[in-house]
C-alpha cells in the first residue's frame, strides 16, 4: 500500500481536485454514453413495434 | 473451421454478432478498467516530478491515442463505404463518430486539468492539444453533416466524403499546427526527463485496453439501433423486436 | 480549356449581375478586420504584430460569406443538373467554378487587404508577403470551400454548418500564410512558408476539383 491512509489517497498530495475532476467527468461522460446508447436501442425497438401497428390496421 | 465472412457484411446478419460480442467487450473492460486503475492508483508511485497528479495521464494518453484511431477507423469504414456501396460500413462509420468525439473531449477536458498543476494554465497552445482540439472539431463537423440531412443514404455518403477528406488533412494540420508551434517556441509536453515507472506503464497500457474494448462495446451497440432504425419497415426487425 | 474559360466567363457574368453581393462580402471583410483595433485598443505594436492574423482570419470567414452561393443557384434553376448530365468533365466545370468564385470573392480581398493593412501599420514588406501569401491562399479556401458547399447542398441551415465543415480543414492555409508574413517580421527568409502555401495550392488544385464533382453527385442523387 503506498497511502498512509484513505485521506491521504483523497487528497493526492493536495492534487485532489485536479485528479479526481479528470476521473469523474470521464465517468460520468462514460456512463451517459452507455445510458444514451441504451436509450436509443429502446427507441428503435419502439420504432419497429410502432410500424407494426401501422401494417396491421 | 471456414467462417464466411461476407455474410457478416449484411447488416440483419451483423446485428446478431453484434449482439453476442458486446457483453463480452463490456465484461473483458470492465475488468481491465478496474485493474488499470488499480494499477495506477495503487501500485504506481508517484512521480519524482509530477507527484501524484500525473495520474491523470493513464485516462488523457490513452482517449487521446483513441481519438486519433477512431477517426482513421471511421476514415476507413467511410471509404469502404463509398467505393464498394456496403451499407454496414457506412452505419459502422456514423456509429463510431460520437465515441471519437466523446473521447476527443475527454482528452481535452483531462489535457486542461494535467495542465493547470504541469504549467500553471489551463490550457497551453501544444501542438498535440491544439490538435486535439482540430480533431474534435472535424468530429462535430461529421455528426452534425449526417445529422442535418434527411435521406439516410446522401447523409451516409456525404459525410463519409467529408471522413475521407478529413483524413487526407489531418497530417497537413497536424504537420502545420507543429510547425507553427515550433515557429512561436511555444511549449512542448515532456515528460519528465526520468524515464517512466514499469507500473505507470502498465496502468496506461491497461487503460487503453480497457477503452479499446468500451469503445468497440459502445460502437457495436450504436450500430445495432441504426440497423434496426433503418430496417423498422422489414419482416426482420419485427421478428428481432418481438 | 475552352470549356473552362466558358464556365468561368458565364459565371463571371452572372456575378456581375448580382454585383451587390460581391459588395457585401468586400465590406463584410473590410468591417471585420476594423472591428479588431476597437476591441484590443490601438497600441501600433500590438496591432503591427496582430495584423497579418487579422487579415487571413477576416478573409477565412468572408470567404465562407458566399460560398453557399456556389452551386445554389445553378442548384434552383436547374442548370447544375444539366452539368452533371452533360458529357464533358464534371470536374472541369467544378474547376471553372472555383475560379470564378475566387475571382469574384477572393481576388477582391487580396486587393483590398493592402490598404487594411496600412491601418495596422504593417511595413512595406510585409505588406508584399501578405499579398503574395493571400494570392496563394484564398484559392486555396474557394477550393475547399467548394467540396463543403456541394456537400451542404440545398440543406436546412446549410450556411453555418458550411463553415463548421469547411474551417478547420483551412487551418494549415492560416498557419501558412501569416506564418510568411511573420518570418519577414523577424527577418527570417519566407520560401519555406510560401512554398508549402504553394505545394497545398497545387494538391488542391489536383483533387478538390474531382472531389467536389463527387460530392454534387452524391448531393444530386
């Protein structure tokens, strides 16, 4: 273990909010993306079952 | 074991291997992701220079290295496209731009708070940044051509023109941005003069594997819904949705 | 040849019709570049250095100004289907149209540019390399302009995404062009700017022409 302690691994030798501002944005960006892409597979499920409908009547 | 390969070409195919290779893609990075950061947070010391910030470079040099990758892939896919008319080359190409792009930022966003502590700026006119920031630029360029035209094939063809063009230029901006930059003594990113921790390396090679397998994760997903946007009206995608 | 002479006289012609456009594009430029002393303030050395940056970067969005009206108009009346129909070479017709478009948009800010340059208090010699480099140049951004154009053709809001398409591949051109006129400042020798101005000129005369008939063709389907 190279941290004395869990603070001592928060603060980053007082980089902190440099090193933990790269590493949440990318997270979060990370994660939309995924939720994006999930929403838009939805979407286009959706889509195909609302053509359906359209054929059937 | 002969494995026919151009019937992965059409896209009702594709949409089924697709399908069974993405778990795999996301499980194999997320694993990798946890021990990349595993890697860097935990076992690799901290710079003799840097301190601990340079940790930031194990997710800046790999979305950086990516970003480039993604747009010749995207290139190449857009040209493939073009010359032998396969549809799924030119959805695989608009399925890869929003991931390039995403990573172009990252590396911007990442290069910026890097920067701040390295130089004392939040930005630096570096060759490499500025090119980044181009880079990105040609991205949004791409989305927003397939994005404001309304036929699906003009837009594929139009923008996969508008890759292949953007792909002849990038060594022409990339080699004018660095003789520019060279001209005004502007700074350079160097690393530190010592060379680089075995463990910091690993961390970074790990990082990119894992994004590598993201973005592959990612892409296949996006690739997926355009398939089946595009095929709504066919016996096939009711068969799928059901 | 002679059918590039023709196109490039006929749209030269039709210019001339519309003459109040190239007149806009003109003062559009000449309005840009004055605005930038009003804004940093009018310290000569600040200017002196800025202006060669000025200038190109003026011109770089002046030049977007009238480069939807590239193919539109042949678009709507229905002459540009013709071009593609006809038997001679698409990309000679495109050629001879990227010529005129910089006679009638690019030619006038490169004689316009010297006397901007004056406000700037730009020295003789280098107001000599900006001409030479924007002479270079502006063909170079009607060119890659043209394959934007064709691409964005009869689009919603075609105008300001032609610009997101068509700026960032103009950069090198930038770079290039008051990077010459920078060396001279300095004393250092312009060749190497100029000629890499000159080898980007001669790709593009090579490909854009070929590319953009692509382009039209896609855009036509």
């Amino acid at each position: 273990m190279i941290w004395a302690s869990w603070n001592d691994f928060w603060a980053m030798g007082g980089y902190g909010l440099y090193v933990w501002g790269s590493y949440s944005v990318v997270a979060l960006v990370l994660l939309l993306e995924v939720r994006a892409a999930g929403q838009r597979q939805r979407r286009a499920i959706a889509q195909v079952h609302e053509h359906k409908e359209d054929t059937d009547i | 074991m002969a494995i026919n390969w151009f019937k992965y070409a059409a896209p009702t195919n594709f949409y089924g291997l697709a399908g069974k290779l993405i778990p795999w893609f996301a499980g194999f990075s997320l694993v990798l992701f946890a021990a990349g950061m595993y890697i860097g947070f935990f076992v690799a010391p901290a710079d003799a220079q840097q301190g601990e910030f340079y940790r930031i470079i194990f997710i800046h040099v790999p979305t950086s290295i990516l970003s480039m990758v993604l747009y010749m892939v995207m290139a190449g896919y857009a040209a493939l496209g073009l010359i032998f008319n396969t549809r799924l080359s030119a959805m695989m190409a608009s399925a890869i731009a929003p991931t390039g792009a995403l990573f172009a930022f990252i590396s911007l966003w990442t290069g910026a708070l890097w920067g701040k502590p390295m130089w004392g700026a939040w930005w630096v006119w570096d060759a490499r940044l500025t090119s980044e920031l181009i880079l990105l630029f040609l991205y949004l360029g791409f989305i927003s051509l397939h994005a404001s035209i309304d036929d699906p094939r003009r837009a594929d063809r139009a923008s996969a023109l508008l890759a292949i063009v953007g792909s002849v230029n990038v060594p022409i901006i990339y080699f004018s941005v660095k003789w520019w930059n060279t001209l005004h003594q502007g700074s350079t990113i160097k690393f530190s003069g010592t060379s680089m921790h075995v463990a910091m390396q690993q961390a970074m090679f790990t990082m990119l594997a894992a994004l590598w397998l993201y973005a592959l994760a990612v892409v296949l997903a996006r690739v997926r819904s355009i398939i089946l946007e595009r095929e709504r009206h066919t016996h096939w995608a009711q068969e799928v949705a059901a | 040849m002679k059918l590039l002479v023709l196109v490039i006289r006929r749209d030269l012609m039709l210019a001339m019709r519309r003459r109040a456009d190239v007149l806009t594009t003109l003062f559009f430029f000449v309005m840009v570049v004055s605005l930038f002393p009003l804004g940093v303030g009018p310290e000569m050395d600040m200017l002196r250095k800025m202006a060669a940056g000025v200038l190109w970067v003026a011109a770089l969005l002046s030049s977007m100004l009238s480069l939807g009206r590239l193919f539109a108009t042949d678009y709507l009346d229905g002459t540009l289907e013709q071009m593609l129909l006809a038997p001679q070479s698409l990309s000679m017709l495109v050629l001879g149209k990227m010529i005129a478009h910089w006679m009638v948009s690019g030619l006038p800010l490169v004689l316009m540019a010297p006397v901007l340059g004056l406000q700037f208090d730009m020295s003789v010699q280098a107001l000599g390399i900006l001409i030479v480099g924007l002479l270079l140049g502006t063909p170079i951004l009607s060119m890659i302009g043209a394959i934007g154009a064709a691409l964005t053709l009869g689009l919603r809001g075609g105008g300001v995404l032609l610009s997101l398409l068509v700026l960032p591949l103009c950069i090198p051109v930038l770079i290039f062009g008051t990077g010459a006129v920078e060396a001279i400042a300095n004393g250092q020798s312009v060749a190497s700017h100029l000629s890499l101005l000159g080898a980007v000129l001669v790709l593009a005369l090579v490909f854009t022409p070929w590319v953009t008939a692509q382009a039209l063709r896609i855009s036509m389907e």
